[in-house]
C-alpha cells in the first residue's frame, strides 16, 4: 500500500468535507483537530492522554524547540516522536509566527527575521532555509512554509507587502524541503481580510505547488464575522483535492463554521490553555470551575464525556483542585477540553458522511446556547 502523502475526500456536505489525510506516520480521519505540543510536550498530557482523546495528529513549534532543547539535539536523540513518544503525524509550525507573536526583540528583513531568545536573549535567525532544516532535523510529517502574518488591522499595501514577501519565502522554503515519501509540505495563504489579496496568494502557492495548504493571518484579533467573510473568498480558490488547515483556530463555534466553508484542519491553544485556567468546554458552552456555584456540585462536568475527569471525579472535586492550585486540576481539565474537542470534530464528521451537517449544525448552536446543564 502507497504511503504516498495524500488527502482522499469521502463525502461532502455543502462546503465541509469528510475525508482521510495518509501520511507516513499513519492516516488521520479529517476534519481533525491538532492538539498543540509546542515545545515536543502537549501541556499537562502524557501522550497516552491525548491518544485517549482521538487525536490523530499534533503540533510541534520549530520557533521553541530551535531554542529548546535544539533541533539537532532532537535529531540525535532519533527525532520528535521518538522524542516525545508520538508515532503519529506530526506537523511543525514553521516559526515566524511565534518570533512575532512572542514579540521576541527582533529584526525583520526580506530575507527572514533575526530576534533575541525570549529564553535567554540569545542571538538567532530564522528565514525559509533555516525553518524549513530544522522542521527536517525534527522528522516532521508536515513542514510549513516559512512566513509572516502580519498584525491586523493593518493598510492593504502593507498587507500586500507582507503577503508577496511570504510568497517569495514559500518558494525558497519550497525549494528547501526534502521530497520523502509520506511527508508533505503546506504553503500559508496570507493577505489578510482583502478578497485580492487572498486570491493572489492562492495562485502564488497553488503556482509553486505543495501538498496542502494552510490559512493564516487569520485568528489574529479580526473577529469572527471578518474571519468567517474572509473564509468565504478564500476556501473556493483554493485546490478541491488538498487539504485545508485553518491555522490558530478556534472556539467550537469557529470550528462548526470554518468546517462549513470547506476547512478541514484546525489547531488551537484554546482547548489546552483553558485547561489550565479553569474553563471547562463542554455541549452546554464553556464554564469557569473556579466559581463558588460548584463548591457542591457532584455531578461529573459532562454526561457525554469518556475522559478521567468526567468518568471519575466531579465538577466539585475539580473546583476543589483549582481553588487548591492543584497540579490534578490542569492536568483533568485539559484533558476532558482536548476530549470534548476531538468528540466535537468526530460528531461533525458523522454529519458530513451522512449528510445532515445543517441539522447538525443548528443542534450544536441550540446546546451551546441552552447554558449548563
Ligand atoms: C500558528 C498561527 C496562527 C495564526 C496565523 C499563523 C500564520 O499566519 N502563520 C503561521 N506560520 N502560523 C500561524
Ligand atoms: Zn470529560
């Protein structure tokens, strides 16, 4: 059997599409939702949690792990998932991103960007030739391009500027990447909310040719209806037969409605983070287990969950290991966050395959709406 990289579409309903993405790490059942393992760790998870989930594939960060533990550090010691003990697909962010967001102290030029460790000021570089090496030292199923995402709100000449800069990057990166059976590639499209600008970008990447392609620029404070408009000029032109990755989304609810416009790949820190802060997300919306109210409340957080927290312990046993500043209390809620997420995607795919996707759709916004059980 071809271990080709390659996405097979299965079924479509509307815009969303079910299918399987097959890499050399394993096929991944799509839309999926990737739990973000930033520096080789998903936060608060040994990797036998976040398999109990569902996850099929995850995240990995060249920006952190470039500066910690090293990337050929990683190679000598077999690669990421030996590392991080995941024999699943991995897919690597190409680094750009988090040097911006990070707000590093750095120095942006055509080339790439030069920035100071936020770890411990250390001068590093970073630019298509050096992102996309040490996306290969790490043995990563999926290598992104090298880019920039720009901050919004923004002029539409500097979004142009920014974009066509990224797109030069796609091509050097591209040129860059090792050909390996079952690995694959995927360009960003940049632009940010303009439909032009989009649609110059498409054609640039689908030009130069990758395995999938991602969004970006987008999750960056624009809000949801101009993500959603932007999503709407953007999936269309983009290749029917790729996968689609919307990068750094979302809540549920932009999960729902990006899927809806022909999305299939999401990740997020949302789940995880919130894990760790007391939100618990679950059928009925999000709540904050912090609160006095479930002081006494010995009802597990969702009657619809699998995970450890919701089979053996209660929402009042979890207020307890927050207001305690228990180390338990992350480690449950990211995990039931990260299992309510994966619950979310496979029941949306269900729709897709058969067809009732709008249904399914109105059912999950009236829950969400209802408020806690
Ligand atoms: C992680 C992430 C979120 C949101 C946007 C982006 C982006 O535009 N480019 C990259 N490489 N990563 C992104
Ligand atoms: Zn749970």
């Amino acid at each position: 059997m071809s271990s080709t990289f390659r996405w097979i579409c299965e079924s479509t309903d509307g815009l969303a599409r079910a299918g399987t993405l097959h890499t050399a790490h394993g096929p991944v059942q799509t839309p999926t939702f990737m739990p973000v393992g930033t520096a080789g760790t998903v936060k608060a998870m040994t990797m036998d949690a976040v398999r109990s989930t569902g996850a099929g594939i995850v995240l990995g960060n060249t920006y952190h792990l470039m500066l910690r533990p090293g990337a050929e550090r990683v190679k000598q010691l077999g690669g990421l998932h030996k590392f991080m003990d995941w024999s699943g697909p991995i897919l690597t962010d190409s680094g750009g991103f988090q040097v911006m967001s990070l707000g590093a102290l750095r120095k942006l030029d055509q080339d790439g960007v030069t920035f100071q460790s936020h770890i411990d000021g250390s001068k590093h570089r970073l630019d298509p030739q050096r992102s996309t090496d040490i996306q290969h030292a790490l043995d990563a199923t999926i290598t992104m391009c090298f880019d920039e995402c720009p901050a919004l709100p923004a002029a539409p000449e500097a979004i142009a500027a920014s974009m066509r800069m990224s797109m030069r990057w796609a091509a050097r990166s591209r040129e860059a990447f090792i050909q390996r059976e079952g690995y694959g590639q995927f360009g960003i499209v940049q632009g940010g909310t303009e439909p032009e600008l989009r649609a110059e970008s498409v054609k640039a990447l689908t030009d130069i040719g990758f395995e999938g392609y991602a969004i970006g620029g987008l999750a960056v404070g624009e809000g949801q209806e101009l993500m959603f408009s932007t999503l709407d000029v953007t999936t269309p032109l983009m290749p029917n037969d790729k996968p689609r990755y919307l990068m750094g989304v979302g809540t549920p609810d932009d999960l729902l409605g990006s899927v809806m416009r022909g999305v299939d790949m999401f990740d997020c820190v949302m789940p995880t983070r919130a894990g760790r802060t007391a939100r618990a997300y679950t059928e009925r919306g999000h709540i904050n287990l912090r609160n006095a109210r479930f002081a006494l409340d010995a009802r597990p957080l969702s009657p619809h969950c699998d995970c450890l927290a919701c089979t053996r312990h209660s929402r009042a046993y979890l207020h307890h290991l927050f207001r305690a500043d228990e180390i338990l209390g992350p480690m449950l809620l990211t995990w039931h966050n990260l299992a309510y997420y994966q619950r979310l995607m496979r029941g949306i795919r269900a729709a897709i395959v058969d067809g009732t996707l709008s249904a399914h759709a109105e059912h999950l916004r009236a829950e969400w709406q209802a408020g806690d059980w």
